[in-house]
C-alpha cells in the first residue's frame, strides 16, 4: 500500500549517467507512487518522479483542471532539462500520468524537441477525441461514494481514506483529478507515434481491461506489446520488481535499436 511517507525534498531519487526513467503517477497521486522504484534500477539509472501542480511536493500551487494544460505545464517544467541532460531519457506513466505521458511525448515530438527513447503506458486505455473517456458524473459523487470507488480501485493511502481530516485535503485533489480524465480531450495524431511504446496493465483490472491496453497498438508506429501482471488497477503497488524488470529491459531494447538507428545499421 502506498503510504504517506517522504522522498527526497524534490521527489527524486537515484543518482548517475545512465538514462533517466520520468515516472507521471495516477489521479489523485504524487511521486510517492513509485517510491522505492530506485532501489529496482540498474545501476546508473535515475528515476524521476514527477509531481502535477497541486500534488505532493507541489500541493502548495493550484490544481490544473484541463489536460492541455496539465501537458503544457510538464513541458515548461522539464523541457530544459530535457535538452540541457544529454543522458538519454524515458517517460512511463501509470493511469492519469499515461495520458500525460503521451501527450507530453506528442508535443516535444511536434515542437522538434529532444523525445524520450521509450515511452511506458500503464493501466489506460487510448485517449479519445470524441468525448469523456468514463460516463460516471464524477462531480456529483458524494464524498463518501467517492471516497468507497477509491477503495475499491486501490492506489490510495489508507491513512487519507480513514482519517476525515486527510480526506478533505484529498478528496478535492481526487476529484479535480477524475474529471480531469473524464474530460480528457485528445487531438487527432498526425501519424502513428515514432517512439517505442510498451503497455502494462493488471489481469484484473476494471478500469483497462487487457482489450483495452492492446488498442495501443494502433497508435504507435514501433509497438512492443502488452505486458500483464497479476492484479487489479495498482498491480505493481506491492511489489514493483516483476514490472520493473520487465521495464528495464523494454528500454534497453530501446536503446540498443535507438544506437543501431544512429550507426547506420
């Protein structure tokens, strides 16, 4: 179970030359999602979380309610970065953090940027230009109905779903978040995304079936397949190895095509 406690002062951990893996949790989540991930890594690696305004070490700035500029905002934030680390990055995103991820990857693609060598999609399904992705009127929950369908989803701490007084700081962060992807909008692509794309999900997962994970494929131009793991929505909540095993070794995959594209093979 996720819990309340600390990552390093900015939410990153790991330290060296190897790639960087940016790491973009779920609603309602911060980098605590995947705290412990460094510990997995190979040697070398850096595992950066990354945190939306309004969540974990941002909590103090306001929510972004619109996808498009949740996106813009990540571009702003890490674009610099992006260019200036000459250490090649990849991008994996869990739920909400997979839309962004996406998206994130479609911009830095159209703006001629630095793209990541690999981009990880987790438990979501393709993003749609045709309307909500979930029919649920998410606003109109109440409190305590949300409070059961985050229960039942897994993901969030027991202590915020709990204590009252952790729940009325989160719940507001929760529910920005779901009708956020409820509303979530995206525009036509021009043409299937060039960078390598793997997608992970749960066997038991409500939310992404495995049907629904497989339509990746209709997007990406270098398609590594669906990869499931035993469990629901938070598959990897318990124990991450098993996906971060099979992670590292899609992004060396990565590379090694990405240094033979370059050498001319």
């Amino acid at each position: 179970m996720t819990s309340l406690g600390s990552l390093p002062r900015d939410g990153r951990s790991g330290t060296g030359d190897g790639p960087r893996l940016y790491v973009f949790p779920h609603a309602g989540g911060s980098g605590l999602a995947f705290q412990g991930w460094a510990d997995h890594a190979p040697a070398g690696w850096r595992v950066l979380p990354v945190d939306a305004p309004g969540h974990g070490s941002l909590l103090g700035l306001p929510l972004v309610s619109d996808g498009e500029a949740l996106v813009t905002h990540f571009l702003d934030r890490l674009g610099p970065e992006l260019e200036d680390d000459e250490a090649p990055f990849a991008f994996f995103g869990h739920s909400m953090g997979a839309l962004v991820a996406y998206e994130l990857t479609r911009r830095l693609l159209a703006e001629g940027r630095r793209a990541p060598v690999w981009l990880g999609v987790s438990a979501c399904g393709v993003p749609s230009a045709d309307g909500p992705r979930v029919p649920v009127p998410l606003r109109d929950l109440t409190d305590e109905e949300l409070r059961r369908r985050m229960a039942l989803l897994g993901g969030t701490p027991a202590q915020v779903l709990d204590h009252p007084g952790l729940w009325q700081v989160f719940a507001p962060v929760i529910r920005a978040d779901l009708h956020l992807v409820a509303n979530w909008r995206s525009a036509p692509a021009a043409g299937p995304l060039p960078v390598p794309v793997s997608v992970f999900g749960g066997t038991h997962d409500g939310a992404a079936s495995p049907a629904e994970l497989a339509r990746w494929a209709g997007l990406c131009a270098r398609f590594l397949g669906v990869h499931l793991f035993p469990g629901g929505h938070f598959y990897f909540q318990d124990d991450p190895r098993p996906l971060f095993e099979v992670l590292a070794g899609e992004v060396r995959t990565a590379l090694l095509a990405r240094r033979d594209r370059v050498a001319g093979r």
